[in-house]
C-alpha cells in the first residue's frame, strides 16, 4: 500500500479522523498564533511567506479545507489579502488514490464484478481534486466516460474542517469586525455536505442539461445512473481545451468565449433561480467550435424568487438612486437593521459588481488590483465597514457574490470587450416573478429536487 493509500485509508478510522483534526488544528493554530502576535504584541511577521506555507499544508491535505480555501479567496476580505492570494492557488493538486485503493473503493461502490461493467477502465486518474479524483473510461457500447470516484470518509474530514474554519473566521473576527462571518459559515458548511452526496449531484448535472437544453452553445454531460451511486458519479467525457489557453487569441473569440460563458451562468439564474456556484477553471472547458462543456455540479445554489427579484431591483435602484429601493433589495436578499451608512457602503461594492451593465458601451469588465479581481474596491468597502460598525453577510449572498467575482476573473483574463448592458437587459427583459415561481414549481420536481 503506497503511503497515500494508507493515509486515506487511516481517514475512516477514529485514529485517522483524530489524526487529520490535529493536523488541521495545528495549521489553524499556526496562523493564529501568527495573526494574534501581529494584533497584540506588534510582532512584524511575513505574511506572504506564512501564507505561503498555510497553502503548501493545506494542499496536501485532501478534503474540503482546500475547496474552502477556493472559496474563500474569491469573497473579498474574508481573509486578509495575503491569504486570499495564496488560497487562489490551490487547485486540484492533491495527490490521487492508488490503483489498488481505487479498485477497492470501486468495488465498494459498484460490486465485485465492476470492472466487467466497463470496457476499459485506466488507471491513472485524469484529475484529483479536494473531493475526489476522475478516472476516464470506457463504456461497453463504446462511449467515453468520466468517472468521479469520492476519497473515503469525507464526511468526517468536512465536520473536521468545519470546525476549524469557523475557529479561523472567529479570530479574524476577534480583531476586524467589518465582515460577520456566521451566515458565510452556515453556507459554506451546507454546500460542502451537499458536495459528498453524489446522487444529488446527478440531478444537478440532468437539471442543468434541461435548463440549458436550449443553448447550442454551452454543453452539459449525461449521466450514467446504472455506473453512479453515492459516492461514484459516472457521466458522458466531454472534450475540451482550457479556457486560458484562449487568452491570446483575436479579439472576436475571446468575446465569443465570454458570452457563452456569462449565457452559461445565468440563464439559469434568470429563467430557473439556479446558479452554479463553484466558476473554477477547472470546472468549464472549451471545444473547437468555441462552445463552452459546462462540467462538475457539486456547488449548485438554488435561489428563492424574491432573490432573484431583488438582484434585478438593486439594478434598477443603480441606475435611478433609487435609495429606498436599493434598501428594499438588500432586505429581500436577508440583509437587516441597516442604518443610512451601511447601505451607502454596500452601494459601493453593488456599484463595482453591477457597473458592466450600467453602461451601455462596450467595454472590459473591470480590473485587476494586485492579482486579484475586485481587491481595491473591497478594501475601500472593507474599510467603511469597520467605521460602520460592520455588517452580517446573508447566507445566499455568498454563491452570487462568488460566481459574478469568478467569472468577472475570467473574463479580465480573457480580455473580454461587450457591450454587458445589453445582453444584461436582453436576458432579463421578460423578468417576471410569478412566472419564474411557476417555473420553479414545475421543474424542481421532475428532477426530484428540493428547493432552498
């Protein structure tokens, strides 16, 4: 058994969970030994290189502290700007199972005889990820398939992490109170338990093949129930280019690539309240015609009506100074008791997030400060905040504020120049909030799917 082998199977074990929760626990206390000695005793330490060491621990750790650490690096001033730079950087880098643990937790998943279900099957997987890592393989009709296969006992690695991450939000709290971090941890904590349940995944990827059943321009693969099960989820292999290899080409496919990729995201949004949460670059790649293979739909956010409305209504309010519509927005999306102050500040970040689509001119979606997209309007928002007293950030604004921060990344990589106002105000002209709810009541349940 090769030593990653045998730390994963160490994982199911009591031993191993206390194992893993000391090793998270230490580099949690690492850094907030660091932080503390920095705040209280006006220790000068080196943030990047801690920083960088936090990143080096956690990737190679597998499980969700790395996903989180994704995730956190695209919200702004939910880690200081060091440690949001750094956590930018863990991708799917964590070393994959052995062949022979991979045949073991295959035949957990789908019987002894599991390797007759399949043509070929290869060894080596494709990519290994915080969750769980693709094989590529072959049906017994011939099709090319892609194989998610879970690492063992996550669960206990999601509840060890949690832990920890709250541990690391309440001392960033304990001296910066511009950002209250309890709805962001509740939110984060049932995405990722979401995450593990591969049968729900399954309906995500069928409901996202309906819901874009329409555009020739974004891709969706198909399930393989009789291949799938919990922990297993088997579906169509889609080919594809990276998205950054396109970063040099002419001007008209990048602005080709951009649209389908902003169709991609919130068609869904506007006509089903639906929105992929996780704009990783791994998660979307590009075929020779320039359509968009929209894959892995464990980070799906499904949205109330009245969100979607008040996304469209705080719109509205940008382009009138409409202040007591601006208010009314933020109170649909769960913002509460916000003084005068406060709602002028998270005007300013609003401002940022919608002012594409506030100008009908073609134009870049914005720019980049120090790596990150979004960094200097959220230091200045960041800023105000503490003078304000602060704010509590509503559950179901972290997905949206991750998904328009990620791909608005993604588009400055692309060099993307649009006219955003309009095809903005093409995709939300038919808006209307009885019909998106009849929608909701009609399609959720085909695919057995609870809402919010």
């Amino acid at each position: 058994m090769s030593k990653d082998d045998k730390n994963l199977s160490e994982g199911g074990s009591l031993g191993g969970r206390v194992k893993r929760y000391s090793q998270v626990s230490g580099t949690m206390a690492g850094l907030a030994m660091k932080m503390a000695g920095e705040r209280y005793f006006g220790m000068d330490i080196d943030r990047p290189e801690h920083a960088e060491k936090l990143v080096r621990a956690l990737g190679n750790m597998k499980g969700p502290l790395m996903k989180v650490g994704q995730i956190l690096s695209t919200i702004p001033e939910a880690l200081p700007a060091e440690y949001a730079r750094e956590f930018q950087q863990l991708q799917s880098s964590a070393p994959p199972m052995g062949w022979n643990f991979v045949r073991r937790r295959m035949k957990t998943e789908l019987g002894a005889d599991w390797q007759s279900k399949f043509k070929s099957f290869e060894q080596n997987a494709s990519a290994a990820a915080s969750l769980g890592q693709v094989h590529r393989a072959v049906s017994n009709d011939g099709e090319n398939l892609a194989c998610k296969l879970q690492y063992p006992d996550m669960q206990s690695a999601i509840d060890a992490d949690l832990k920890q991450l709250k541990l690391m939000f309440s001392l960033y709290e304990s001296y910066d109170k511009a950002i209250k971090t309890g709805q962001i941890h509740g939110e984060l904590a049932e995405r990722l338990r979401e995450e593990l349940d591969y049968t729900l995944e399954a309906k995500y990827t069928k409901l996202y093949a309906y819901m874009l059943r329409d555009e020739p321009n974004v891709h969706v693969p198909h399930v393989h129930d009789e291949l799938s099960t919990d922990r297993l989820l088997t579906s169509t292999w889609l080919d594809g280019d990276k998205i950054m290899n396109y970063v040099d080409k002419d001007q008209e496919t990048r602005n080709t690539l951009a649209l389908n990729m902003f169709r991609a995201w919130y068609v869904p949004l506007y006509n089903y309240g639906v929105i992929h949460g996780d704009p990783h670059l791994g998660n979307y790649t590009v075929r020779s015609d320039l359509s968009i293979n929209l894959l892995d739909f464990g980070c799906v956010r499904i949205f109330p009506v009245k969100f979607v409305g008040g996304v469209i209504d705080l719109y509205h309010a940008l382009q009138n100074n409409d202040t007591d519509l601006a208010v009314h927005a933020y109170e649909t999306w769960g913002f509460t008791g916000l003084s005068k102050d406060q709602v002028e500040t998270l005007n300013i970040w609003a401002n940022f997030l919608y002012g594409p689509i506030l100008e009908d001119k073609v134009r870049p979606i914005g720019e980049v400060t120090n790596g990150i997209y979004g960094r200097e309007t959220a230091e200045k928002v960041h800023k105000k905040l503490r003078e304000v007293g602060g704010v509590q950030v509503p559950r179901e604004f972290v997905f949206m504020d991750r998904a328009a921060l990620g791909l608005g990344s993604v588009f400055l990589h692309l060099k993307a120049e649009i006219n955003w106002y309009r095809i903005f105000n093409e995709l939300i002209a038919d808006f209307d909030a009885s019909k998106l709810q009849k929608t909701q009541d009609e399609t959720f349940p085909k695919f057995n799917i609870q809402r919010y």
